[in-house]
C-alpha cells in the first residue's frame, strides 16, 4: 500500500514538474507531450518520454519514443534519429545499446534520441509513412498539408530545432544491402571530423539535398543543416534486420564520438578512414529479368570490370553490366527479380 502510494505521488510530482499542460496522456506509465522542454527535466538522469507528432484515425496520439541523457546542464545537444524509413531497423537497436552504457553522472550536456522516428511506418513494416510517402524526401513538410507533410513539419518543428548536432540513422531499403558507410559534406571541418570518429568504411561527401526521384524537399540532414544544425548520415547494413557487427560498431562509433564533441571525457579509438568518396550513383538494368549481381559490398572495381549479368525467363543470357569508371561497392541489389530501370549497385567514386 505505502508502495503504491508512493509511487503516485511520485509520478505526480514528476508530471507537474515538467509541466502539466504539456502532457496530453500517459502510455504504460510514460508521459505523453506534445513539446519536449529541455529545462524542466532534472539532470543527471535518463528520461523516457512519448513525443506526440499528430492524431490517428481515433483520434489518438500518433506518438514517438524519445530518450533524454541529461547531463550536466552544459548547453549542447547531441540529437540522435533512427527510422525515419520504419524498415530500418539496426539503428534503434544502436540507440538502445547506446543508451544503456551511457553514464549521465559523467555527462557534460544532453543526448536527445528518437528510436523509431517513422513509428507507424515500423509497426507495419514498411520504408514510408501511411500514404506512402518517403518522409525523408519532403522536409519540412507543411503544417496544413497530407498526412506525411504534417508529420515532417511537426519533425522539423519538435524535434530539430533542439540539436546543436545531430546523427540520423539509416540502413538500406528493401532488396538491397550496404556497407556500413556515412554522407555529410567533407568541406565542413565539424561534419568531416564527426564522420571520421563514427569509423564508417566508406565516406561519401555530399550536402544532403533530395535530389532524385520525385523528391519536393529536402533530406532530414538537409533541413538540419539549413537550421544550423551540424548534421551527419550513418548507414548501418541491411534492412528489417538486426546485425551483430553493425550495432556493436555503431554504438562504438557514438561512444568516440561524445567524446570527440566534449560530451563527456576520455579517450578516442579509431582508424583513418581512407575510402571517401567525391560522389556517388546508382547503376541500372536497361531490361528486365533475373540480375546476378557479381560484387561484394566495400570490393574496388576497376573501369569495364563485370559487375552482374541478367537472364530471362528462360534462362537465356541477355545482358552483362560492367563498372563505368572506377569505384567502390557502397551497396548492391539483392532481390534477382528487376523490371528495366532496377537497381544493380550503388558506386561510390573515390577521391584521388
């Protein structure tokens, strides 16, 4: 009895603490908000928080996991984001593992980390949001707009604006692997330095802007970095999937890399990274039919060098793909089946 009670008087104090007008709800004992107001959490503690993003059909949260390591109190933000494609999956299990070694009593700031962005999107097992759109295509999003509009908005409303630096989480989509591998632009000395101290295997120097496809926006590192947030993205293997090594080297590379922003102090572990890339694309199948991809992730490819052979129904050899330039495999199809335009490896072209 004297247990219960003190565990809801707890509990309350928590919830007027951090502002009762901000809580909408609790689930399973976690607070529900609609904004996250770094200053009323107590430091030296790891909070747990629900992040309401939008209203579903019942008129309920649309909500998203948030993990707050509040240190000292010191003004930097680290702001970690996974999922925004809800079939990629290894960087929540990064962030969990993260969290879970992290001590706060020896923390100089706050870590911010959201896994499971696209939470809808990771309970049915799919890369968009619900209309299937790719939510990393059309930051900022509107705030009267579709469904996916208004949750980007609400992303670059709620979410962003807290970080002063910032690491988002990805993994190939479906049919497809890659390499454990990071993208941010190399001229900016901050974001080079973040990337070399994540130990990705091949870097690639780009900007961030959505530029594919029928993408309208911006990427969610695009858009950071338009709000003056130093902004990295991280690729860690394969999708719908955990893997062992990924996760251990992402939580490594996160370990090296508070240190290196002076969240916290010790002692920095890592390799040079060699493999970095001035650009990179994707090859295609001009034909349809079964694609033999013939390259293994990270392999350096010399120009003409063969890199898959496609066949048709009936087992006919119609068309061999070789390298058009010199690269490097950052990642590859693993799916046989492909219309004309399916994709055959993504080749980054290293830096001379």
């Amino acid at each position: 009895m004297y247990q219960k009670l003190f565990l809801i008087l707890t509990t309350s104090l928590f919830s007027y603490s951090f502002c009762q007008e901000n809580v909408s709800a609790r689930n399973n004992g976690i607070l529900v908000v609609e904004d996250l107001h770094l200053e009323q959490l107590e430091s030296g503690k790891i909070h747990k928080l629900w992040l309401q993003l939008g209203e579903n059909e019942l008129s309920e949260p649309i909500k998203v996991p948030v993990l707050i390591a509040k240190g000292d109190g010191t003004p930097k933000v680290l702001g970690l984001t996974a999922a925004i494609h809800g079939n990629e999956l290894n960087g929540i299990a990064i962030i969990h593992q993260f969290f879970s070694k992290i001590d706060v009593t020896k923390l100089k700031g706050t870590i911010i980390a959201i896994p499971g962005l696209n939470s809808l999107a990771v309970a049915r097992n799919q890369r968009e949001f619900l209309d299937r759109v790719d939510l990393n295509r059309i930051l900022p999003g509107k705030p009267n707009g579709n469904g996916s509009e208004q949750m980007t908005y609400k992303i670059g409303e709620k979410i962003i604006p807290l970080f002063d630096y910032h690491v988002d989480l990805h993994t190939a989509s479906f049919g497809r692997i890659n390499s454990l591998y990071g993208r941010g632009d190399m001229k900016d000395e901050t974001l080079a330095s973040m990337l070399q101290v994540l130990e990705p295997d091949i870097i690639v120097s780009n900007r961030g802007k959505a530029s594919f496809g029928s993408a309208s926006g911006l990427t969610m590192r695009a858009f950071a970095i338009s709000k003056g947030v130093k902004s990295v993205t991280m690729e860690y293997g394969n999708p719908q999937v955990y893997q062992k090594d990924m996760i251990e080297r992402g939580v490594k590379g996160l370990k090296n890399l508070i240190i290196h922003l002076g969240l916290r102090e010790g002692e920095i572990v890592t390799s040079t990274i060699d493999n970095i890339c001035s650009k990179s694309y994707w090859i295609y199948t001009d034909k349809g039919g079964y694609l033999d991809v013939k390259v293994s992730l990270n392999q350096k490819l010399k120009k003409d060098e063969l890199i898959a052979i496609l066949r048709n129904s009936f087992g006919e050899l119609i068309a061999t793909y070789r390298a058009p330039e010199d690269g490097i495999v950052i990642g590859k199809s693993t799916n046989p089946v492909n219309i004309s335009g399916g994709r055959i490896i993504h080749l980054g072209i290293l830096e001379k």
